[in-house]
C-alpha cells in the first residue's frame, strides 16, 4: 500500500474478517467448547435476574453481537436487548434474525460511538469484543457512565495481559495455536503470523494486525479494567480460566494449563 491511498476505517477492517456468511463459531472456544459456554451462559442468566430483582428490569446494551450468538440467552433470561454491531453484514444478519421481536434493538455502530451514546441501560455486556477494541479502557469508563445505579457490567472472553502472564504460559497458549493452525491446514498463515509478530510489524491496512487488535498485541489488562469498575460499582470479580481454539487441547488444558483469558462480572452500580 502506498502513502496516497486512504487507511482503511476499523469498521471496514472489522467487516472484511465478519463479512457475509462469516462462522462465528469456528475459532472461538467460547461458542465451541461446552465448558466455558455453560458458564457464561450462567452468568449472563444470573446477572439478568439479579438486575431484575434490584432494578425492577434489565434492559442490555449488548456491544458487538456478532450474529446474536448470546443476545438469546439475554432474551431467555428476562433482558430487553439494544446490541450493536461494528460490521454491516452482521447487522443485517441480526436484524432480520430479530426483525419480529419487540425486546431487540439493532444498532449499526460504524464509528465505534453509537453505544457509548445509546442512552441509560441497567447492564452492559461484551463477549470477545473487548480485545477489538483499541481504546477498550475509555469506551468501557464512557459505557459505565450510562448503567443505571443497581446496574451490572459483565465481559467474557479476553486474552489476560500478556506482560503480567509467565513465559510457560504464553508459550502454551501460541503453540496451542498454531496446532489448532495446523489442524485447519493453514500451519504456514500460522507461522508466517507468528514471524511477523515476533518482528513486532504492525500493518494498519491488514486486517490480521487491526481485528483482533489486543489478542496480536499486549493482551487486555484486566487489572486496569478491575481497577476502574471498582470506582463505580459495589463489587467487582475477574474470573480467569484457560481457553483455546482445539478442543482436545482445551479439555486437557481447562485441567492443568495457567489461565490465558479472563472475564469480569461488575455488580451494583453505585
Ligand atoms: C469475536 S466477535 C464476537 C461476537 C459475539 N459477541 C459472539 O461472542 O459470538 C467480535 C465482534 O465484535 C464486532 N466489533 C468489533 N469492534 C466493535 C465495536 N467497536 N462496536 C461494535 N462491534 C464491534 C465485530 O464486528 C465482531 O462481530
């Protein structure tokens, strides 16, 4: 790419990896791996009722809902649901799912700043989204300004700061990868990335440096994230665990591997 030619926006990169017919499934241990879905499924059942029980209702903010994988059990649990989405085609896709339902709301977020504006909500929630986000820690401060007192903040689904974790851990987390990488038939895009990143090269054109911006980067700091929703709510939990793209290597590794990813439950909007 020349210096003439105009960057591309993150919207633009964000829909090239979520375009049309995109499987939201195949490399999230989130969706794949019934261990971890459980739990967050459970935990997003548990924070609906709890807000419920407090607030009298629950209406969601729901930031990059894919095609509505979650937004669901949000429904089933009693949630009136505003989700947003970065990627057009995803947008399409979640409003004809959810064209009928009068508890979903579907919002084209092209900039990144329609949910921080999306007016007062009792939750927010964000599953493997954060780590997209480049400034996660000022959209997450800006989102918890609009939760109502007795609200929740609920995220799932980020790689742990990777300068806090041990190099045995992120070493079993890349090779992970790339076996998950070899499994696919795709060893040499996965070594080719791994090379470039131990260059540190960041390209702002391809969407393999700018989608998953944290995951090829620092990671997501959870002590920071803990930090600023600990000034604004009554009681915070950073959960970490093990995931991974195998699912032979998650079921060992849920197990006996350090934890690599973490989620945060935030309760008790002051
Ligand atoms: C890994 S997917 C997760 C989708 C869904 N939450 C799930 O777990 O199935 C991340 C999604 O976030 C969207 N996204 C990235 N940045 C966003 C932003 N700033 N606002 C809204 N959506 C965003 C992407 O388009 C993508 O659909």
């Amino acid at each position: 790419m020349t210096s003439t030619q105009p960057k591309p926006s993150m919207s633009e990169l964000q829909q090239r990896d979520h375009g049309v017919g995109h499987d939201y499934a195949k490399g999230s241990p989130h969706i794949r791996h019934h261990a971890i879905r459980d739990r967050l499924i459970t935990g997003l059942h548990t924070l609906v009722q709890e807000v419920i029980d407090r607030n009298g209702r629950c209406r969601v903010l729901e930031l990059g809902a894919g095609h509505g994988t979650f937004t669901d059990h949000l429904l089933a649990a009693g949630a009136q649901v505003t989700v947003t989405e970065i990627s057009e085609p995803s947008v399409r896709f979640l409003d004809s799912r959810f064209s009928r339902n009068p508890n979903v709301t579907v919002v084209h977020d092209q900039d990144g700043t329609a949910a921080c504006q999306a007016g007062p909500v009792d939750a927010v929630v964000c599953v493997s989204v954060l780590h997209h986000i480049p400034d996660y820690l000022g959209t997450v401060k800006q989102l918890v300004e609009n939760i109502t007192p007795g609200g929740a903040f609920f995220s799932a689904q980020d790689p742990l700061w990777y300068p806090r974790r041990s190099r045995t851990s992120m070493s079993l987390d890349r090779n992970a990868y790339l076996l998950w990488r070899l499994g696919q038939g795709q060893f040499r895009r996965g070594l080719s990335t791994r090379l470039r990143r131990m260059r540190g090269v960041y390209d702002e054109a391809n969407e393999a440096d700018m989608v998953e911006y944290h995951v090829v980067r620092d990671g997501v700091d959870e002590e920071a994230l803990r930090d600023h929703l600990a000034s604004a709510f009554e009681e915070v939990e950073v959960q970490s665990y093990w995931s991974t793209q195998s699912g032979v290597l998650q079921a060992i590794g849920e197990r006996i591997f350090p934890p690599s990813t973490f989620g945060v439950v935030a309760r008790e909007r002051r």
